[in-house]
C-alpha cells in the first residue's frame, strides 16, 4: 500500500464525515443564530437559553437523517473492504 492509496482512503473518509456533519451542525447553527437574537431583542444574557432548542433540533435531525446517514456509513465501508485486495497487493 503507496502513500498515494493512503491519502486517497483518508480524503474519502473526510468528505463522508463532512457530508454526514453538515447537517446536523447546520440546523443547531440555525436555532443558535435564532435564539441569539431572540436574547439580543429581549436583552435575556442567559448562556443556557439556547441548549435545549439545540438539543431538540439536533434530535429531529437524527431522526430525520438517521437512516441517509447510516446508508452513507454502510455504503462507505462496503466500498472500502471491497477495495482491501487491490490496496494490499
């Protein structure tokens, strides 16, 4: 196995990461933004004000993406094992 194979294997595995994060760090982005301003109009300066509106979108993402992301995993490993012979030898 080359250097070549190596940083190719480690570039795919960070573009299924990248893809399989944005959206749940995208939404809790979102409902940060929201809340902050909420508090800025309201001139509320609680820092834990935010959590549990994050948390709960967070949540519904999950559920929402859960079962994309798990077929991105899935379909990512199968690839990579299926790949193994050829990377070996």
């Amino acid at each position: 196995m080359d250097a070549d194979t190596v940083v190719n294997v480690g570039r795919q595995s960070m573009e299924v990461i990248m893809i399989l994060a944005a959206p749940i760090q995208l939404s809790s982005l979102h409902v940060g933004h929201i809340v902050a301003m909420f508090q800025a109009d309201t001139q509320i300066n609680e820092m834990t004000l935010s959590f549990f509106p994050k948390l709960f979108v967070v949540a519904l993402v999950m559920m929402a993406a859960g079962p994309w992301m798990l077929s991105q995993i899935v379909g990512f490993t199968q690839r990579l094992v299926e790949k193994v012979p050829y990377m070996i030898g």
